[in-house]
C-alpha cells in the first residue's frame, strides 16, 4: 500500500502536502527480516504504472526481492495517517484498497513453482482473509500449496473489525488458516473472541498461560507468540512479549516505550520472533530479540522496520548512548 502522511503531526484538514511511502504488513516483516540477513521476496501484484514502479524501486531500498512480484492493473491501494499526540491518537483512513491490483489478483498469474522453491518459511497476514472473498481464497490456497511442500507457515491473526461483518463471520475463516499454521502472532482476546474459548482467569498473563498452550494443541501450531501493551498517551507505552511452545509459556522483560511510530511495531516483533525461529535460537532469547526488534520498530520513522541485529543486541544490553561516534 501507499502510505500518505500529513507531516508535524497535523490532521488532514490541516495540511496541504502530504509525505508518501509504501508499506504493508508484508513488507515490514520482509524488511525487517532482510536486515536481519536473511533472503525475503514479495508474492503480490502491483499496478503496471509509474506508481507500481515507484512502490518497486521503495521496495528494493528495503532488501526485499521482487522476484515473486507481478504487475498489471492500475491501482494501488492507499491509506492517510494522522499521527496523534498525547491524548490525541493516530488516525488511519484506507482507500482504493478493493480496487487495487494485488486485490483483483488471481492465483493464476503468479509463478507458483518458482516462488516455492527453495523457500523455507512464508508469512501471512489476516487482512488477506478480510479484505475481500478473493484475497481471502488466494491466501487460503497458497497457504495450502506452501505447506503441501513443507514450507513453514507464519500467520498473524491481525483482526481488524472493520473488515469483517463480526467474529462470527471471521471465525470459520481463521480456524482454516491456523490448522496450516506452524507458527502463530496472536493474544488471550484472539483465542476469546475469534475462537470462542473460555477462561476464567482475569489477569492477561494466566489467560495467556491458560488459553494458548491450549489453541496450540488443539492446531497443532509449533510457536504462538503476542504482546501485552498498555498504552499510557499515544506516545508512552509499555510492552512486553511473550512466547508458548507446547505447555511453556516464556515471558520477556517488560519495557517502558515512548513511540515515534506505531504502525509497523507489532511486525517488527513478528519479525524478532521469525528471526529466532529461522535461526534455531532458544526461547527465550528468541522472546527477547523480538521485544526489542518491536521496541525499535517503534523508534524508526515508517513503518518498515530497519534495525540491524547488532542494534537490537545493544538495545538488549542496556548500550544507550547520546550519539555514536
């Protein structure tokens, strides 16, 4: 998508310019993770115009590969942010995004065999299944294609109510997802509300510890993994991660945050925990780089998360410093 952005935190009404760049959930995770070093590609289609191009050329800036990217169509879908302040909080107005060329898309245009081979892991988002009926099949067979070839499933549940007509609607869908999902983002309120399970415990943490060793046995899903945010004002929160495998539930330091961007810092974590995974790291240092490659997601202009390995390990270690010389 392209992300347009009234500047100095002004509402739209309040401004006659307005600062682009493109973005998605995709994107964030495969950027981040091509920082981490790893090989990332897109599978999506962008419109074949200088908007397509410019997306292309933003896109290769972040080490992502273009090669499972196809193009036709002619519009790319967009949304307007107002960043908030204090008590004020960001707004996000989507457009064209039904009309766009990855929207429209069709399984047959995409060059399935080449996009499979020699991939180890492919990550999807639940907006595809809410977007349209379409995009909904699309993700659905693909995801099903990818693991009848023993690629690893990532799945972010990222419900989004203004997408779907209720969790009724989007229950069926999800629990079609999970059972081909090797490793799940997700929370407490996702398992109560998008699966109707049910707990008694009020405090999230014993939620967590009862409801999601649970949603994985009962899917099969190797790693589930979420946070716990409190927001204080738009810019001053705390975070936490947390990381279940079977039975154990593993727990990160939670952290105090001040946010110059939001949107884009729940896939940084994501893509800490891709990354422990990818890279056979233990449970809780996997649990621990994710928090902190989310909290520096949170630090970074955009909504593509850019940090090093190197930086979240310093972030880790407590290695704050004025300016590095």
């Amino acid at each position: 998508m392209m992300r347009l952005e009234a500047p100095n935190f002004r509402k739209l009404d309040q401004t006659h310019s307005l600062d682009f760049s493109f973005s998605g959930t995709g994107v964030n995770v495969l950027s981040a993770l091509s920082h981490f070093g790893h090989q990332t590609s897109l599978i999506t289609k962008l419109p074949n115009n200088s908007i397509g191009q410019a997306a292309a050329a933003y896109l290769r800036t972040l080490g992502i590969s273009l090669s499972s990217v196809v193009y036709g169509g002619d519009y790319l879908g967009m949304y307007f942010l107002e960043r908030g302040f204090g008590p004020r909080p960001s707004k996000v107005t989507y457009t064209n995004r039904l009309e766009s060329s990855f929207c429209q898309s069709n399984l047959e245009e995409y060059p399935l065999e080449s996009i499979f081979d020699g991939a180890s892991l492919i990550h999807f988002c639940g907006i595809s299944l809410a977007v349209s009926e379409q995009t909904r099949k699309l993700t659905l067979e693909v995801a099903k294609r990818a693991k009848e070839r023993g690629i690893m499933i990532s799945f972010d549940c990222n419900y989004r109510s203004t997408l779907w007509k209720g969790y009724e609607e989007a229950r069926p869908v999800y629990k079609k997802m999970l059972e081909l999902s090797d490793i799940c983002f997700m929370t407490e309120k996702d398992a109560i509300y998008l699966l109707d399970m049910h707990t008694t415990p009020t405090s999230r943490e014993s939620q967590i510890e009862d409801l999601l060793p649970a949603v994985a046995k009962t899917y099969g899903i190797a790693t589930i993994a979420g946070t716990i945010r409190t927001i204080h004002s738009t810019d001053s929160q705390s975070i936490q991660g947390f990381l279940v495998e079977g039975e154990k539930v593993t727990y990160s330091s939670a952290y105090p945050l001040q946010v110059l961007d939001r949107i884009g810092g729940g896939d940084g974590f994501s893509s800490g925990v891709l990354h422990g995974v990818l890279s056979g790291l233990g449970s809780q240092e996997t649990v621990d780089f994710a928090i902190g490659s989310g909290i520096l997601a949170h630090t970074t202009y955009g909504d593509s998360p850019i940090s090093a390995i190197e930086d979240v390990r310093s972030f880790l270690n407590h290695q704050i410093s004025d300016v590095v010389r």
